[in-house]
C-alpha cells in the first residue's frame, strides 16, 4: 500500500532522515516512534509531500507520488495533527467540509457524511454550529479526525494526534480509535513519542533514532526481540506495563488451570493481561471465564492470571 524507498532528508547540516526504506500493507497501523528529533514527523511529511525528500521513492497504491500534483494528492490522503489545526473563524461544519468542497461535493452528501461521522465519533449534532474555540479539547479532537475521515480516504497520516490532551481525555480518544470500525479499514501511519500509546495502537512499530530505523516489529517482537541496546534501553522503564499489554490470555493459556464457571460471562481469550486484571479489580468478579476458539474454556482468578504470565516470561527468550 505505501513504500518507502531508500529516502533521506537534509535540513541545512543536520541529516533529519537518513536512508530509511520501509512497507505498510493495507488496512495496517504502523506507528514512528521514537525521542524527540529522530526524523518520525519529517518522514510522515514526506508521505504526502508535505515535505519533499532529497533522495529515494515513495509509492502509495503502486503510484509513485512525484508524479502527482501535490494538492490532488494531499485531497485523497486523511491528516490529523496535533494541534488540531481547525480553521477558527469555520464552525465546525464548515471545518469538517473543507475538503468535500474543494472534490465538488453535493451539499446534501456533504451533510449526510457529516452527520454519519460525528455520531461515529459520539459528538452531538448541535456541535456543528459551534465555534473550535467553544469545544474541549477532546472534542476539538474529534472533529478533526471527522475532518480527516470525511471523504474516506484509504491512507490516514496521524501526527501526535493526542498529544494536547490531558491523560484522562487522551486513554479515552486512544480506545475509540481502537473500536472504531471507520479505521479499521485504512491504512494508517501515526507518530508518537509516547511508548503507552505506540504499543496501545500500532499493529506493527518502526522504533527511529537520529534518522535512522532502529527496528521495525511487533510490539512482541520489540519487547523480547530488541536488536541491539538502543532498542532495548528505549523500553527499559516501562518494559513490564508494556509486557501486561501485549501478552494475552491465549498467549498463557497453556499455563493456565482446567476449569468451569456456572452461568458466568465469557471473555474472549485475545484479551490482554491488564484488561483482565482490570476487569477482576473493577467489579465483583473473584474469576473469569475465558473462551478460546476450538479450546475448552478455562476460569481464571487474580492469581492463576499472575502465575501464568509469569511462566510465560520465563518460557521467553529475553535479550
């Protein structure tokens, strides 16, 4: 879907990006992390020729993007920033309807679509006569994610799109992007400096360092299979938080006790570590019960959840 050839970036003498070459496959989030000034933000720029590289090639849908007028380009590519980047003087559905005028669209499918996304992304209709400045941040948030959706692009570029947010309003936005079925149907790439939210969104992370690709992987592959120190060290501080997130409960089911819970809701077993630990810690339950497709179902308390993450860790080839 999107291919980055050997492409490198000079700002003055300070080599931004230096020869970094990778894929993203349709319908995949792949998350640039990294400290601030390692070339993540310059390389999403290139992207949609926000930024033109010096050196390399980039392919989006087999199509190399120099061959295409930048503007035509940029209409059929979905952007979020972190600032949000709404036009003031716009109310809001003026703001979410920029692009859908510039592609000539009819004013009854530009309201259609409006009104179908800002439902999607639970802001009420009456939003739409107000003013950015009259909204919270969450909400200023939303709509420019509205904004970004509305003419259904396959590719959404995403830069630090939750980094204004206070923490609380941030984890909340972080799991409506997740269920949102509208995106699980893009192809995305995001930047971020925040691990939590790395591992929380990404399908697949591409860690950077002074220009440079470090490691490119799953986030189990970046926690029990860092390349070399760098990688490792990035992760260090919050390895075992991390750990809670990208360890489910089919990953230990192997350690965990035979059993059975009358007329008990079942769990689906691709749920990670700290949910479960959540959800025994936030309601009444002293155990779950977990369901595994073409697997017996298993209960399981605090404990037995304990126990068997930590036989998984050491059934791991730590680094």
């Amino acid at each position: 879907m999107i291919e980055l050839k050997e492409i490198s970036k000079k700002f003055g003498h300070t080599q931004a990006v230096n020869t970094i070459s990778f894929k993203v496959e349709e319908k995949e989030t792949l998350v640039l992390l990294g400290t601030s000034g390692c070339g993540k933000t310059t390389t999403l720029k290139m992207i949609n020729r926000l930024i033109e590289p010096d050196t390399g090639q980039i392919i989006i849908n087999g199509a190399d993007i120099t061959n295409q007028n930048p503007d035509e380009l940029r209409k059929g590519i979905g952007y979020v920033m972190q600032n949000i980047g709404l036009f003031p003087h716009y109310t809001i559905a003026e703001n979410i309807a920029v692009v859908p005028k510039l592609l000539r669209w009819e004013k009854e499918k530009i309201k259609s679509r409006t009104q179908e996304l800002i439902g999607k992304l639970h802001l009420p209709e009456n939003v739409l006569k107000m003013f950015p400045h009259q909204l919270s941040g969450g909400q200023q948030q939303r709509v420019g994610l509205a904004r970004a959706l509305v003419t259904n692009p396959a590719v959404l570029l995403m830069d630090e799109p939750f980094g204004a947010l206070d923490n609380v309003t941030r984890s909340s936005i972080q799991k409506e992007f997740k269920a949102l079925e509208e995106l699980k149907r893009k192809t995305i790439v995001m930047v971020t400096h925040d691990v939590q939210e790395a591992f929380e969104l990404a399908d697949r992370i591409c860690l950077m360092d002074k220009g440079k690709i470090i490691q490119i992987g799953t986030p189990k592959q970046l926690l029990y299979q860092p390349v070399n120190d760098f990688a490792k060290k990035f992760l260090a501080s919050q390895k075992l938080a991390l750990e809670f997130k990208v360890v489910n409960i089919q990953d230990i089911w192997s350690f965990l006790p035979k059993g059975t819970l009358q007329d008990g809701k079942a769990f689906p077993a691709n749920l990670n570590i700290w949910e479960a630990m959540e959800l025994l810690r936030n309601t009444d339950r002293h155990e779950l019960l977990i369901s595994a497709d073409n697997k017996e179902s298993k209960t399981v308390t605090f404990e037995q959840l304990t126990q068997g993450f930590n036989q998984f860790q050491t059934s791991q080839p730590h680094e």
